[in-house]
C-alpha cells in the first residue's frame, strides 16, 4: 500500500488523495487564489506557480454504466485522466494545460452534456432515489430533477443569477429531503391507510408506536388480530410509520402532494444559517413532467433574479424585503396552511392574523 493513503475502514467514505489529480496532491491546501474564466470553469493556482483548470458538466445521479465509460472516455482523451463527482451529482473534469480547456468543452457539449453549475448559476438540483431505488417514495425525485432542470437548462448554463442557487427534491418527507435555496418536497394530506391482515406479520408494533413523533399511533386488535390503529386527530400525515412497517401504506395517487418551501441557507458567510419555509402547498404530484411544481419554481427563480441585489442568497432577498411582499412577487396565495397550527410548535407558534415565521 501506497505511504500517502490511510488504511481502510469499515465504515465511512474511500480515501480521496489516491483519486486526486497529482497537482492537487501535490498543492494540497497550498493554493494563492482562484477565478471564474466563463460558467463551467474555475482555475486554481497555487503559491508553487501551478496551475489547475477544472470543468464542470451537469450529469444526472443514477447514471448507467453506458454514460459513465463515455464521461470516463472523454475523460481520458481530452482532459488528464482525473474526474470527481460533487455533492450535486455534477462531473468535474482537471486539465493543468490551458489549451486543453476548450477542446474538453466542445468534446462534453457534443456528447450531450451541459458545462455549467458554477459561481451565481442555478446549480444542478440535489435529489434522492426517486422510485428506481427507495423503497417508500411518494413521488419520483429524479422524474421531477429531470423535469426541472429541462426548463433551466440556461439558468444552470450561464452565471447570471444575483448569487448561486440550491434546489433540492425528495421522494418522501421524513429521511431525504434537503434543505436549500428551494425545496421541492413531498405533502402527504391524508392519514396511512392500514391493512390489519398484514401487520402482525409484517410489523414489530412497539418500534412502529415509537416512531411516531407525535404518539397517535397506538396497538389495537383488529378481527381479533393484534394491529395498530392511528388517532387521526393528532397524525401529521408525515409517513414516519410507513417504513418500518408498509402496511400502513400513506403514499397515494390523489392525496400525496408537493410543496415548495424556500430560503434554507446552511452558509454563515454573511448572515447565520437559516431553515427554509414554506411558501406553497398541496401542488399536484403530476407525473412525468410536473408543470405546476415546475411553473412555481421559475416564478421564484424570475422575481428573485429582477429583485435581489448582487451576491444576495434567496433568503437574504426575502428578509430584505419581507415575507408579504415575496408572496406579492411571486403571485402565490397565503392560506391557512402558511400558518404554524401544530399543537406541538408552542416555541414558535404563529395563529394571529399577522405573517410572521
């Protein structure tokens, strides 16, 4: 084994040095200052004189293994061998010549792929499995990414937001879903629906009970047969349940929706970090391309790119000009569902007929 690698673990992530491009290993933590040459490429250059050219293509997450050898292909005929995958499933090419640059651009956009993502652009959107892989989606994460990023195509192409901007989605509302800029997430509006045959079988009753964050889960016999039944009264419809055990099936094609929530910052760089809200509810989950969802997002998108200042994050926009005028923007109605009712919430609970969060 190499001197420069850690032993491996059982647990935890591969070592990255090995895979790093042997400039950056060798300018590990050692680097002067950086630039923006065009949207899709960052230079870095280090106090030794290196310099290091990295070009960003978006890619989508679960990719086939036909896609990956041609990203791996382009990789090794027109950049230096080395790729890294960010956080936002974007493809990272390193090329240490210059000249490279623009043949490696014109080799990933022939391909197929768009270069871009950078600095103040709509970033690729973070999502989860979707229903190729999670087994207790509402809806399809990567089916509503695709959908999105169609319609965005030039806001992930261009730098040319106030600042960069993170969307994220998730298939259900308890294990995945992000936090970000904008927030595409599941609404589930209705109570599980549970099949007493199956739960003695299939469910270990006293984890499902304590599940639920709010108690309303609670052992019955049903037909004579040991089951659980829900206090719909207390239930927040969030699907805490389901997992552990599916005969309390809470997905449904009529009654699980979408909601947008915005304003998630986990940067401090400015401000302090802030948690996201929620701006519109009950949005059909309208597969395969859902328009509703997609027509909230870009009227965000549109009022915040003519209305925040340069390097202002949305929730920095927001708070400038406050919550009742961001809803006038963006022609989204504030309705009951705006307002923090839940009998648990006593820190922050808001019922007068003020907005406030």
């Amino acid at each position: 084994m190499a001197k420069d690698m850690r032993e491996p673990i059982e647990s935890g992530c591969p070592d990255p040095w090995q895979y790093m491009h042997p400039v950056m290993r060798k300018n590990f933590g050692q680097w002067k200052w950086h630039d923006h040459p065009r949207p899709g490429v960052l230079r870095h250059v280090a106090y030794s004189g290196d310099e290091i050219w990295t070009v960003r293509a978006g890619t989508q997450r679960i990719l086939d293994v036909f896609t990956l050898r041609k990203l791996c292909d382009i990789g090794d005929e027109y950049a230096d061998g080395y790729v890294h995958f960010t956080l936002r499933s974007n493809i990272e090419y390193m090329v240490t010549d210059e000249s490279r640059v623009t043949p490696l651009i014109n080799a990933l956009e022939d391909a197929g792929f768009i270069v871009g993502g950078t600095q103040n652009s709509v970033t690729m959107i973070s999502h989860t499995q979707g229903w190729l892989h999670c087994d207790i989606p509402g809806t399809d994460a990567s089916g509503v990414v695709k959908a999105m990023m169609d319609e965005l195509i030039d806001e992930f192409r261009n730098a040319n937001m106030p600042n960069r901007v993170h969307i994220t989605t998730s298939c259900c509302q308890i294990n995945c879903g992000g936090q970000g800029d904008i927030a595409i997430n599941v609404q589930h509006t209705k109570p599980p629906k549970i099949n007493h045959d199956l739960v003695a079988n299939v469910c270990e009753r006293p984890s499902v009970v304590a599940r639920c964050p709010v108690a309303a889960i609670r052992p019955a016999m049903v037909n004579g047969k040991p089951s659980l039944e829900v206090d719909e009264r207390k239930c927040i419809c969030c699907g805490a349940c389901y997992p552990p055990c599916p005969p309390m099936q809470i997905n449904d094609a009529e009654h699980t929706k979408l909601a947008i929530w915005v304003g998630g910052n986990h940067s401090n760089a400015r401000g302090k970090p802030t948690f996201q809200k929620l701006v519109a509810a009950g949005i059909p989950n309208n597969p395969p391309r859902w328009p509703e969802a997609t027509a909230i997002v870009k009227r965000i998108l549109k009022a915040y790119k003519e209305g925040a200042r340069d390097w202002e994050r949305i929730n920095e926009w927001i708070e400038r000009i406050g919550w009742p005028r961001f809803f006038e923007e963006v022609e989204l109605p504030f309705t009951k569902y705006h307002i923090d009712t839940w009998r648990g919430s006593r820190a922050s609970f808001n019922a007068s007929s003020y907005i406030r969060f």
